[in-house]
C-alpha cells in the first residue's frame, strides 16, 4: 500500500491508496453502515445516509467536529481498479463553506461597490 498526497486545489486535502483489495471489497467497506462504522464512526458523521453516490465509484458523506466550533466537511471516496487488479482508493476532504452558513450583520462595514453600467 503507498499513500501520497496530491496539491490541494480547492483547498482539498487528497489521499491516494493502491490497495490490494478487490473495487467490490472497498465498495462494501465505505458503503455498509456495519463496515463502515469499524473505520468511519457514526458520531464522526454529521448524517448516516451518504449525500451523493455513483455506485461501484464514488460515495460522498458529510462529516461533523465533535468539539466547539463543531465546522463540517465533505469527505469523498473515489474507487477505482488499477493495473494490479486491486483498487486506487482516494478519499478528498473538503470543508463546508463556513460563510454561506454564518448569518451577516446588516452594518457589516463593508464598502459598498457599485459596478459602473
């Protein structure tokens, strides 16, 4: 098994595996609630259900801090063969956009810009 770290982006962190497994074998591991939950705990999740799946290829789940200030982020599982017959397991996780969630004042200070017609 090796791992790397590919440059982020979109400000994603990305692990990349070549796992010697079969892509049915990892597909089950991050797909049933049972299997899952050895490796991924339901209390890490801010949801059990996944928010989007391309099944047999890609699961993605919505994960939640356990600790104040309790931020969130999607974690996507992207599987694949590869050459070996095994599997290239890459999980991506990127953080919630924190400003679409947090309410703004209405005396933010802001300046205001006009765009010229």
């Amino acid at each position: 098994m090796s791992d790397t770290v590919e440059p982020d982006a979109d400000r994603a962190l990305v692990l990349e595996y070549e796992l010697d497994a079969p892509p049915e074998k990892v597909w089950r591991a991050v797909t049933i609630p049972a299997l899952r939950e050895r490796w991924l705990p339901d209390a890490d999740l801010a949801g059990a259900e996944p928010e989007a799946t391309i099944t047999g290829e890609e699961v993605r789940y919505r994960l939640r801090e356990s600790e104040p200030p309790f931020r969130e982020s999607h974690v996507t599982f992207r599987i694949e063969p590869n050459e070996a017959g095994g599997t290239r397991f890459r999980i991506i996780q990127q953080a919630c956009d924190e400003r679409a969630r947090l309410p703004r004042a209405a005396n933010s200070n802001r300046r205001t810009v006009m765009r010229a017609a």
